[in-house]
C-alpha cells in the first residue's frame, strides 16, 4: 500500500450577512452529503468570518490522495466545484482552489 499524505482542499468565497445562512444550509445540507459518499473524502471543516459588510466562507475538505479529489472535482483538480445555487447566494468566490499536504 502506497503511503500517501492526506491532502488538504481550501476554497473562500464571501456572501452577504443576509446570505451567509443560505450559503451554509447549501454546504451542510447538499454538499458535505454528497462528499461523505466518495472514496477517499475523510473530513469537510466549513469556517467564516466577517469581513465589514461582508462574511467569508473558507471551506477546507480533507482527502487521502488527488486521486479522490478527482471524483469530486474532475480532471482540471484545481478549478473550483462551485453549484449555481451557491453562485445565488456568493458575492464573489476564488475559481481555484488550492490542496496542501497534510504534514501534521
């Protein structure tokens, strides 16, 4: 068995204040379910904070390689994975995600 680190999946987007309970609902009710079904997913963390007018969302999925992560998001691993009914709700959002090994 290959040993691999486990690889860390990071995205931000930012919403309104208005918004920002739509946008979580989405992740916790749509996204994470659909997330825990594929292979190789281990742990979903969903952070924010407020930035002035705005919330900002950082959503960090854990994976055990990027293979598993290209169940999820395709062969382009690196562009965002981002539903219309999110893009509803964001003001803005990165269209590229960045994967860190799991060093510790």
């Amino acid at each position: 068995m290959k040993d691999e680190p486990n690889i860390a999946r990071l995205w931000t987007g930012q919403t309104t204040h208005q918004e920002a309970e739509a946008y979580y609902r989405h992740v916790r009710e749509k996204v994470i379910p659909k997330l825990k079904e594929i292979e190789g997913h281990k742990a979903a963390y969903v952070l924010c904070r407020p930035i002035g007018e705005r919330i900002e969302f950082l959503v960090m999925t854990v994976w055990d390689s990027m293979t598993s992560i290209r169940k999820f998001a395709g062969a382009e691993a690196e562009r965002a994975v981002v539903a219309p009914e999110a893009k509803a709700v964001l003001f803005s959002f990165d269209e590229f995600v960045r994967h860190y090994e799991i060093l510790s």
